[in-house]
C-alpha cells in the first residue's frame, strides 16, 4: 500500500509542485492550506508522513507541530519542516519540539525525496517492533508459559535416569501442540512482513494440485477426527499444467483446510473439491462452520481482523493467515474469496491461471 503523505503549505504553487513529484514517485498526497486545517485532517485519518512548512498565517507550522507532538511519537507520524534559508533559529525551535527533520526552499527536491524514503522507512521498522511486541505479549505469552510449565512438570516428576510415567504422554503432546502454535504465528508474522517488504519470492515450477490435496487431506485426518468432522476430498477433476510455487499453494490450501476444521461443527462434512474453469485451477474448501456475518464477509481477508464466528474448540491464530493466503494467490497472478454456502457455513476459494507461470 502507497503510504499518505500530508502536504501544508499556504502557498497553493509550492503545495502543487510536491504533490506532483512525490505522486510520481507512488505517494498519496493529501494537501492543507494551513496549519488549523492539518489539525483536522490528522484528527480524522491517518498519514505515514507531514511535510509542514514553518511560516503560516493564523496556525503556524511551529504550532501545528506542537499540537501533533501532543498525541503522536516522532515515530508515530514522522514530520519534516520545510523553511527559509534564512530561518535558522526555527529550524533549531522545529527539531527541539520534536521535528524528525527539515529542508530549506526553495527545495531540492531529489534531497527532500531521499529524507521522505529515510523517514517513511523508520516509521514502517517502528510499527513492525510495536506489531512484534504486541504479539510476543499477546499471542506468544500463554502457549510459552504452557510449553516452561510442562517442562517444569517433567522435570520434578522425572528425575534423571527414571523412567517416564504414562501419564505424563499427555502432557508432552500438550506441549508441542503449544509449541506448534507458537512456531505458525511467528512463521505467520515473518511471511506477512516479507510480503508486505516485497522480499518474499516464489520458486516457480510444475504445481499437481491433485497431489498437493491428498497431502493436505491426509496431514489433517487427525485434527478433523478430533473435532468430529468429516473431511472429504473430491479430486477427480484435478487441473493439470498450473505453474506456480507448490510449497506457497500446498501453504494457501492448508491454510483454509485449517481454517474449515477450526469452525467446523461436529459431526458436520468438510469438503475440499477441485476444478478448471476459464483457463484457471479452483479451489474451493467448504466447511461446516455457522458462516460469516455480513459484515465479516468484506473484512476477512483484513489483517489481525477478529470475525464474530468463534473457533468451536477455542483454537487460536495470529490472525494474519487468511491475508497471507490472498497475497500469496495474488502473487500467482490469481484470486482469492470468500462466500456463505445457502446450506449452511462457508466456502473459501482461490484460482490460479493454468498455462505458463505468470
């Protein structure tokens, strides 16, 4: 996503000249005639950048800039002042009250560019740590205070060189499936950040969706028979010659199939069918599930987006898979939705171009 720069300047010309370089550049410009009317705007949105100019009529930049520091970090909305050669003493002022940085006019603009990457770049690395702490504290807390107490457990109870009690089988599969959970969150939060960096790439090759699909089937006979759901695969209509990264599509696939299982009601009928259709592979995976809300159909694929469906066995989840899985699909050059099935419950489904990769 572009980031949302807000551009103030009193002076409509100097306002005009930078939105149209930096929108050539990618950036979303936002413009405002003054400090008083920045204020608003800041209230109402959110912006990744301020470009503030100094010397404004009735609210200056110096002002509207105090009023920012009042709410936000200089990480939180990164500010950069644009002043007078001449105005060396604000300069000092802008930076003390918490000013990321500044530029003088008339403006150079390959300079300005470089500052706005530089500070953009900062402000992305900062919320990435906010996005990581708050999932160590959140999501990772409780299933590592699971896996150290079992651990602890063992230990007290087995000494070294006793043998192991029966009992305690148990609670060595309690601590794994804690551990698991754990490792597909932070595999979940590293892939989301590759592909949100745009380092992540595809290692394209021949894709059998067939055969990808009796693997995703049989890894999750166990988890379907513990949620009592029964989970059928119809493959006789496999596509063939889809082109793609079968480790990211045997990810996507999984990924709904768990999804299907963690809603799934007992004693309901899972299905992962398969079919071409327009010169594409579909997927679709029907659960047995209570469906989505309105409302919940047009943000699932959100990132850290919490449904109103509850997992039937309190399952929990990073909540960034379902939006790895579309921007996976994308990558592939294809796509990737979302419907309640008239029956009961919901269907997800991707497709992906058969023929040569994309």
């Amino acid at each position: 996503m572009s980031a949302c720069l807000l551009i103030v300047d009193d002076n409509e010309m100097n306002r005009e000249v930078l939105v149209r370089r930096l929108t050539r550049h990618g950036y979303v410009c936002v413009e405002a005639t003054g400090g008083r009317e920045a204020l608003d705007m800041i209230e109402q949105r959110r912006f990744d950048l301020a470009l503030f100019d100094i010397m404004m009529p009735e609210v200056s930049g110096l002002d509207a800039l105090a009023k920012v520091r009042e709410t936000y970090s200089l990480a939180d909305l990164p500010v950069i002042m644009v002043t007078a050669k001449s105005q060396r003493d604000d300069v000092i002022t802008a930076l003390e009250m918490g000013a990321n940085d500044y530029v003088t006019k008339p403006v150079d603009f390959p300079v300005l560019l470089a500052r706005v990457k530089t500070h953009l770049e900062l402000h992305r690395l900062s919320a990435l740590k906010d996005e990581f702490l708050g999932i160590a504290s959140h999501d990772l807390k409780n299933p590592l205070t699971e896996v150290l107490g079992v651990a602890s457990l063992v230990e007290a109870l087995v000494p070294p060189g006793t043998p192991m009690p029966e009992k305690l089988h148990g609670l060595i599969g309690s601590m794994k499936k804690s551990a698991r959970r754990m490792q597909t969150i932070i595999e979940d939060f590293l892939d989301f950040q590759a592909l949100e960096g745009g380092s992540l790439t595809l290692t394209m090759g021949p894709v059998d969706l067939g055969a990808i699909a009796h693997e995703v089937v049989d890894a999750n006979a166990s988890y379907a028979g513990q949620k009592k759901v029964t989970l059928h695969l119809e493959a006789d209509a496999a596509p063939t010659g889809l082109q793609g990264d079968p480790d990211r599509v045997l990810q996507v696939m999984q990924n709904l199939v768990d999804n299907a299982l963690k809603y799934g009601l007992p004693d309901g009928d899972c299905y992962v069918r398969l079919s071409a259709e327009d010169g594409h592979a579909r997927v679709e995976v029907q659960d047995c599930g209570p469906g989505l809300a309105d409302e919940d159909l047009g943000r699932v694929f959100d990132k850290y987006v919490r449904v109103g469906s509850i997992p039937t066995g309190g399952e929990k989840s990073s909540g960034l898979g379902l939006n790895i899985c579309q921007q996976l699909v994308e990558l592939h050059g294809g796509k990737l939705g979302v419907r309640n099935h008239p029956g009961g419950g919901a269907i997800f489904w991707f497709t992906l171009p058969l023929g040569p990769a994309a």
